[in-house]
C-alpha cells in the first residue's frame, strides 16, 4: 500500500488539519457551544449533560458501522467517498436548522441533531481510517498535533464563535455556518488527499480477509487493554470539557468573555499542548509520554476542582482551566497516535474507531456522572471524583508497554 502524498508531508499534515476541522466543528457547538447557551437560557445543568450525552452517543457506537468502511472498500467506492457520503448527510440534516430555526419544535431539533451526530460519526470513522493509511508510524504524533490544530479550530469557531453568533444573528445563523464549513472542506479533500492503494479482492474474498485480520486483533492483549483506558483515562478532563461553560455561568461570567476563553484562550492552549505532546511522543515511548500526560492532566482537573471548592472567581477558574487545557492538547496529541500505533492499518476504521469510540464513551458517562454529582454535591467534588478516576488509566498502559513502530499484545 502506498502512503498518500509522502513526498509532501506539509501538504498532508495541512489537508488532515482541514479534515478535522469538519470534524470539530459540530463537535465544538454540542461540547461547548450549546451548554453554554442552553445554561444562559436557566436550563438545568443535569438537563444539558444529559443532553450532551445523547448527543455523544452515535461518536460512542460508530464502532459498530465501521466494519463496514473496512470491507466496502475497491477501486470505484474508497475511504473519500465514504467522507463524502457522510459529509453531504451532515450538511443535509442541518438545513432545516439554518433555514427555520425558530420555528422548529423541540424535539425535531433533538431527532435533526442526532441524524448530525450520526453522520459526524461515519466522516470521524472515514477521516480517520485515511489518516492511518496515509501516514507512517515516525510521523503520526506531529500529524495528530495537525489534525488537533484543525479540530480546535472548529471546536472553537462553533463552540466559543457559536455562543456569539447566536446572541446576536440568531441559532439559525450558527447552524448556515456548520453546513458551510463541513462541506467546505470537501473541496480539500478531493484536491490534497489521494485515495491509498488496496488489494483489488471480491467482496467475499475481502470480508474473509476482514475476519482473519480482526480476529488477530482481538487475540491481542493491547487491544483491550487500549479499549479500557479509552474508557476510563479521559474521564476527569471530559467532564471538565462539559460542565465548564455551566460553571462559569454560574459564576457570574458574561457570555461575550466565556465565548473568549472557549473562542481563543481554550483553542490557543489546546493547539500549543498538542504540538508539545505531538513530538514529545514521536521522540520518547509512547505509552510512558501518554502515562505522564495522564497523570498531570488528573492533577490539574482537581486543582481546578479544589479552586471552586474554595469559592475561586471567575478570573481564577479561567486561568486554571486554560492550564487544564493545554494538559489535554498534550494529552490528545500523544494518545490518539497511541491508539494509532495499537492499530492493524487493514482495520484502520473498525480498530481505530473502537478505540475512539471507547473515548467517546468516556465522555457520556463522564458528563452524566459529573451533572449528577454538580447536582448533589457541586463543581468541584464533582471534577475532583472524576480526576480521581482517571488515574486508573496508568496500570493499564503499564501492562501495554507500545514503543514506536509496533506493539506487544
């Protein structure tokens, strides 16, 4: 298989940052845009997390579709007809939104969004099983840090921009921009990112070779032990990510400086961790850079807990956030080229989306654990519990020991 534009790694690591931003940009209003406006709207906190949550779910299961990304695959239907496919239906769902926002009821903006969510997850699914194809072992932590810069980049458009857009053009006008930038970012795709190269196999021969090649995979100790830290790592800094806009509300912040800080201060931090964490871990052993970053990240999400906890402004939990921030762009950067080294590349959208999947399911427990313990007991027991719980990440990249250029199942 030939690695798609390996003459010109500047031109890849550009057309994958582009990528992600299609990607984090819905990401970005339902992580962090929409709780914010629904909590400035006297939402309940309990209810926007479970919200967040629903709306995670189809990131959380597009494990199971994407098999068939793997085996679909011949020389007239690839990996960019896929993102195609589910790019136009992420633009096709919005519509409705951008055109009669006001108008539609409720529950038609839940079932819209939730055909979005579904769609957004087969492009992730797509996008990154191009990226493992297409990009060679000894460059994904500074390819990931790219794509990172690209997803931020949406995350904070539509996540922080959203909270503006729309207190002052309206929920309709968020909404015409998603569609814009998601299908924007087709025309890169089909100019920068060349289709990698296959064995031609008819469709039986193929999914025989499928099952062959996955059940390797599952024969493998890392495997697993990948799926449980997915599950469990990122647990104190996504709930962190889903009750930060809510906190500062209730702290009295204005809309115009959270959407700021989520806009700039959060993206600018995120993108500086990412390029750090990016080739620290191209450099160093992979799971040892993702096992420290885990470790200061858990820290850093209490000490933020321990300053709401002690009845800290606004000013302080900003700053301490913005450093949380930055912990979890070094963290992102390293452990998702972690899970690309854990990775069979003729798995690339079944292995690799488990893994992720695994990460968003993460994040929906975590947001619904951390709104029901605001709920009960407030912000900070709520991110110190959850902090808490991260930790239990590090025995089990202990017994994985991954190094650059393979695994050990």
């Amino acid at each position: 298989m030939s690695t798609a534009k390996e003459d010109r790694p500047r031109v890849r690591a550009w057309a994958f940052a582009w990528l992600y931003f299609s990607e984090g940009a819905p990401i970005g209003f339902i992580w962090w845009g929409l709780p914010t406006l629904l909590r400035g709207q006297d939402v309940s906190v309990e209810r926007i997390t479970a919200l967040t949550a629903a709306l995670v779910l189809p990131w959380t299961l597009k494990f199971v579709v994407a098999p068939i990304v793997d085996v679909c695959r011949g020389p007239r239907w690839g990996l960019r007809h896929w993102v195609t496919g589910a790019q136009a239906g992420m633009g096709v769902f919005l519509l409705p939104l951008a055109l009669w926002a006001e108008q539609v009821a409720p529950v038609v903006w839940m079932v819209l969004l939730l055909a979005h969510a579904c769609c957004a997850a087969l492009q992730d699914v797509a996008i990154d099983a191009l990226a493992i194809a297409s990009v060679p072992s000894s460059a994904r932590g500074r390819v990931n840090a790219w794509m990172q810069f690209g997803m931020l980049g949406g995350r904070g458009l539509f996540g922080g921009g959203a909270i503006l857009i729309a207190s002052r053009y309206g929920w309709g006008a968020v909404m015409a921009g998603l569609v814009v930038a998601v299908w924007c970012s087709l025309a890169i795709l089909w100019a920068f990112v060349p289709e990698p190269e296959i064995d031609s196999q008819g469709s039986r021969s193929a999914l025989k070779g499928f099952a062959h090649t996955l059940g390797m995979a599952l024969r493998k100790r890392s495997t697993w032990l990948g799926l449980c830290f997915g599950l469990v790592g990122g647990a104190g800094f996504e709930a962190c990510g889903a009750i930060a806009g809510p906190m500062l509300v209730d702290l009295g912040t204005g809309e115009e400086t959270i959407a700021g800080f989520f806009g700039i201060v959060v993206v600018a931090a995120m993108i500086a961790g990412a390029a750090m964490g990016g080739r620290w871990s191209d450099r160093h052993d992979r799971s040892q850079a993702v096992g420290i970053a885990l470790v200061a990240l858990s820290v850093l999400v209490g000490m933020v807990g321990g300053a709401s906890w002690m009845g800290g402004g606004p000013v302080v939990v900003m700053v301490a956030l913005a450093i949380v921030y930055l912990a979890i762009g070094v963290f992102t950067a390293s452990c998702y080229a972690w899970f690309m080294d854990l990775t069979d590349a003729r798995l690339g959208a079944t292995q690799f989306s488990a893994f992720m999947a695994a990460t968003n399911g993460c994040e929906a427990w975590a947001a619904w654990t951390g709104g029901r313990l605001v709920a009960t007991a407030g912000y900070g027991t709520a991110l110190i519990v959850l902090a808490a719980l991260s930790l239990a990440g590090i025995p089990l990249l202990r017994a994985s020991r991954v190094r650059l250029g393979g695994t050990r199942g």
